[in-house]
C-alpha cells in the first residue's frame, strides 16, 4: 500500500510509542507529536490531534498488522 511519508512516519512513530519500554514513552510521544503537528500544518481545516489519530486508524491498523508479520520469523 503506498502511503505519503509522512503518514508512514506517523505509522511508525505511533507502532514504536505502542511497542516501547515505559522508559521511552516520553521520547517517543514527542516524536509522534512532532509529526501530527506537521501533518495539521498541511491542513487547511484544523482538527485535533485525537481526529487525526482517528482518521488514520484503519489505515494504521493494516500497518500494524503488516510490522507483525515483518517481525515473524521466516520458517
């Protein structure tokens, strides 16, 4: 499936902030914050953080569902 990029960072950047240690939660919250803001800036309608992580869920579930197959081991 293609995707923009910035779409697949903010894919990225939401998986690692699910899969993380506690210990890096902070960081990696920021970075998928830093990337919502940027995704907001292109909009010309402003929705909130929360709708935006709500419109790319679908999407990111089949993202999600093809890092867990990537991680799988090859038999």
């Amino acid at each position: 499936m293609s995707r923009s990029p910035l779409i697949e960072a903010i894919h990225e950047a939401r998986y690692d902030l699910e899969t993380c240690a506690p210990h890096e939660k902070p960081e990696l919250r920021r970075k998928l914050d830093e990337l919502i803001a940027q995704a907001l800036a292109r909009c010309a309608s402003k929705p909130s953080r929360h709708e935006v992580l709500n419109l790319l869920y679908d999407d990111y579930k089949e993202f999600r569902k093809m890092k867990k197959r990537q991680e799988w081991p090859k038999l």
